[in-house]
C-alpha cells in the first residue's frame, strides 16, 4: 500500500508541476509579436492565473493556511509536507513564473493592443487585472519587483532589465492602488470593449467591472491599514460612495463542464482517484469550528472519507500523519449543494460575501461611520450570500444567523471584529489566498503551528523560488524565514 501511494503522490507532483504549461493553453508565445489583439491575450493571461491558481498555488496554500488537511498518511504522505511549511519548488517556481513571465508581460502586451485600437476599457480591463496579479504576488512574498518587473521593449523584444530590483511590500501595494485608479479612470460605460467574448469574468460589462477594480482598491486598504493607519480614512470614504462589488456582481473565472476546459484542481483528482477526493480533508480546526456553531455549510464542505469515515464529522490536525479513524475529506458528490471539487467549479475571485464582511469590519473598527448596526447587517447580508452559494435552506440559514451569530451591537469592538475575521475565515474555504491574507491581519480563529512544521512559528509568508533568487543579481541577499512578518502583517 505504501508503494502505491508513493507512486501515486509522485505522479499527482508532476501535474501540479507542469498543469500551468498545458491546461487552456490559448496563446502561441504573444510575447514574440510586437501587437496583438489584446482579447486573445487578455483570455491567455487571466485563464493562467486561475489555472495556476486552483492546481499549483491552491491545495498547498489551503492546507499551510490550515483551510483544508493534507491527511497525513491516509492522504498518501507528501500532501501534508506544505502542511509542515515544507513548499515544493513546482509550488513557488510556478507561480511565480506564472505571474511574472507570463501574466504581466502578457497583459503589458495587451494594454499596447489596446492602446493601439484606442480601446481604453480594454486598457483598463487588462490594468486592473494586472493590479490584482501584483496584489497576489505580494501578499505571498512580501517585497517583490514591481516598478523594474515588465521593463520589456515589445518593438525589439528585448528585456531591458535582466535582474529587476524587488521593491519594498508598501510600494508595491500603493502601487497597485495607482494601477487600480488608472484602471477606474480609463473606464467609459458609454462605450463597448473589444474584450468582451475574451472577457470570461463579466463578459465585457465595464459597470461590474469598475466595481471589481473599487472592491480590489479596498480589499488592498483592508490589507495596509494596520501597518499604515492613514488608510483609515480612504476606506471610511469607499464605504460611504459605495459603487463597489454587490449581491450577483461576484468575479468568477468559469470552469466547464466539458473536456478541455475543466477545473484543474477536480481534474487531477479525477485522473489519479476516479474523480474521488483520497486526498484533501477537513481541517480540524475548520471542522470544529463549524461544528460548534452549528453551521449548516458544514456538510456542503465536507463528506465522508471514500474508504469510510467516523460517522460524525471530523477534520484532521494539522501536520498530524496517522489518525484513529478517517477524517471527512472536501466534497465531491453535491449531496448536500455545489459540491467544492467537481469539473465545474469556479475560481471565486471576489464575491460580494467577502465585500460585505469586509465593510462590516471597517465599520466596527471605526474606518467607517456607520456603527455597529449597520456593521451586522453587513455581516449578516454577507453570510446569507455566502450560504446560497451553497444552496442552504434558507430556514437553516435563518436559524443560523438567529442562533449562532450574536447581535454585534451587544459586543466590544474587539469581540465584533472577532466574529466576522470567523466568519471571513470560513467563507474562504476555496479562496486560500484571501483566507490565508484575512487570517494574517486578524489571526483569527487560533490556529495552532502544525506538527512537524519546519519552523516553531506560524507561517507569514511562501519561500522565494531557488531560480529567482539563483538567477536575479538584485534578488535579497539575505532570505527572510517562512516565519518572517511581511510588511502589511502588523497587527
């Protein structure tokens, strides 16, 4: 059996180590034209950023951010080692050749095309896009090259700056910040976009599209504050003029059905289990949680173990190898609602649950005038959407919210903030990059360090990749640990 799973978890690292390269592959090397359309290079960049996304970045940020368990043993061995801090170089390498070698040169390309055809939403489309990918990156590694990363002579095609400098994590989220407000400014809802069959997320809709970019700009102030408090007043301002991302307006990348163009992530499970999930359990301190309060997602989450499970719900520890009884694995057979793997299940890039939850905690933690009435409204419209998603009974949901959610208006500041970083927490169960960041700004709930973990500390940020730092001059000379605070991480 220990044969078989060890052949078996090397065949699913090769996937995730290469799935990147093949999956919805629809650009021929953009980067060698000196114009292009920019829909085709647009659909190329944001396909490889969710690709990437879902199969290489998502079950190991997932299960070090302790949303999901690699299952020690039972889940074949090497899934637990991110568990453990113990990142594969496929895991970093990709991604961040993902985001920098291809995405934004790719939509650096595509922000010519448009300019060309004097298209300034499809400008604006592909500057928004490439603010959320530096947004990503950032929040994974702190300091990263920003203002030196796509210095690339499109006429010549010649890279002008081999070795770029990694900026400071605070310059490169203003800098997102400006991206994001040339994105917004360029945006005329009077006219179309060439980028609208291209545009998988809102098929050109340039109104939902600004507000995305709004709700980006303040997810991004959500993420400085703490570190610089002056943001406190701008997110206070976005509250108040609202035009950010509502019920029905969620981003979504689509996955389908139909072969060729399904979930990578369900994918990989279906190629080497059959479509059943051997492999990604409940973590425990997720399962309990839910458990505690009753929540109805609990069984829209989670599922028994194929080979059998204790018949009440249970998650794993983290970094744990063997367990007395089988943990209950992330859905696949959409008993209880959307099951969370199957060939259709999108990458959920900012829905409104999170926009809710988000202004609920400016308001509490006074960013935002309204008080805490209006703060628990925003909670509780937040939560009702994040249960629809999953088809909750909406008697369930109500009792939920009457049973399990107290009235924020009862609580101190702290203890409201508390609920909602919960509930945030939970909403992201396949969102690992917002669940890992919120968690990192509230940490909250208590996760405890895993065993066997390579550090004596919770992880506060991914490794940097060996062919970076081995190839970039300007790269760090001294490597900060996993355990290291980045910048925005200053609560």
């Amino acid at each position: 059996m220990y044969n078989k799973y060890f052949i078996l978890s090397l065949l699913f690292l090769v996937v995730l180590g290469t799935s990147c390269e093949d999956y919805l592959d629809v650009n021929e090397d953009p980067n060698r034209a000196t114009s292009a359309p920019p829909g085709p290079v647009f659909t190329g960049a944001i396909t490889q950023y969710s690709t990437n996304r879902v199969i290489d970045l998502g079950p190991a940020l997932s299960t070090a951010a302790q949303l999901w368990s690699g299952g020690g043993t039972l889940g074949a061995g090497v899934f637990t080692r991110p568990e453990q801090y113990n990142f594969s170089i496929f895991t970093t390498g990709n991604t961040w050749r993902a985001y920098y070698r291809d995405i934004q040169k790719d939509l650096s390309l595509a922000v010519i095309g448009a300019q060309e055809i004097g298209d300034p939403n499809a400008e604006a489309q592909c500057k928004i896009f490439q603010a959320f990918t530096f947004y990503s990156t950032t929040v994974l590694w702190g300091d990263v090259p920003f203002s030196e990363a796509i210095n690339v002579d499109f006429t010549t095609i010649e890279i002008n700056t081999l070795n770029p400098a990694f900026d400071p994590q605070q310059e490169v989220l203003e800098g997102v910040l400006n991206l994001l407000d040339e994105g917004i400014a360029l945006i005329d809802e009077t006219r179309p976009t060439v980028i609208t069959a291209n545009d998988l997320i809102y098929k050109g809709d340039m109104s939902k599209w600004r507000k995305f970019a709004r709700s980006l700009k303040f997810r991004t102030l959500m993420t400085m504050v703490d570190a610089d408090p002056t943001k406190a007043d701008e997110i206070g301002r976005m509250v108040s003029e609202g035009g950010m991302i509502e019920a029905g307006d969620d981003a979504i990348f689509p996955f389908f059905s139909d072969p060729g163009n399904q979930n990578p992530f369900w994918g990989t499970l279906n190629t080497f289990a059959g479509g059943a999930n051997l492999f990604y359990f409940g973590g425990d301190v997720m399962v309990e949680l839910m458990k505690a309060d009753n929540d109805p997602r609990l069984l829209a989450y989670f599922e028994p173990y194929p080979g059998g499970s204790d018949p009440e719900v249970m998650g794993a520890p983290a970094g744990v190898q063997s367990f007395p009884s089988n943990p209950w694995v992330l859905t696949t057979s959409g008993v209880s609602g959307p099951e969370l793997v199957r060939p259709d299940a999108p990458d959920v890039l900012f829905p409104y649950s999170e926009q809710a939850m988000l202004e609920a905690e400016a308001m509490v933690r006074g960013f935002a005038s309204e008080g805490l009435a209006e703060a628990d409204t925003r909670l509780r419209a937040g939560i009702t959407d994040a249960m629809n998603n999953y088809d909750i009974d909406a008697t369930a949901i109500t009792d939920y919210l009457d049973n399990s959610i107290p009235d924020l208006t009862t609580l101190s500041a702290d203890d409201a903030r508390a609920i909602i970083a919960e509930q945030l927490w939970i909403d992201c169960i396949i969102r690992p990059l917002e669940g890992y960041t919120h968690w990192r700004r509230a940490e909250i709930p208590a996760l405890p360090v895993p065993e066997g973990a390579l550090t004596t500390n919770f992880i506060r940020r991914l490794p940097y990749p060996p062919d970076e730092i081995n190839a970039n001059t300007s790269a760090p000379s001294v490597l900060p640990t996993v355990d290291e605070r980045l910048w925005f991480d200053n609560n």
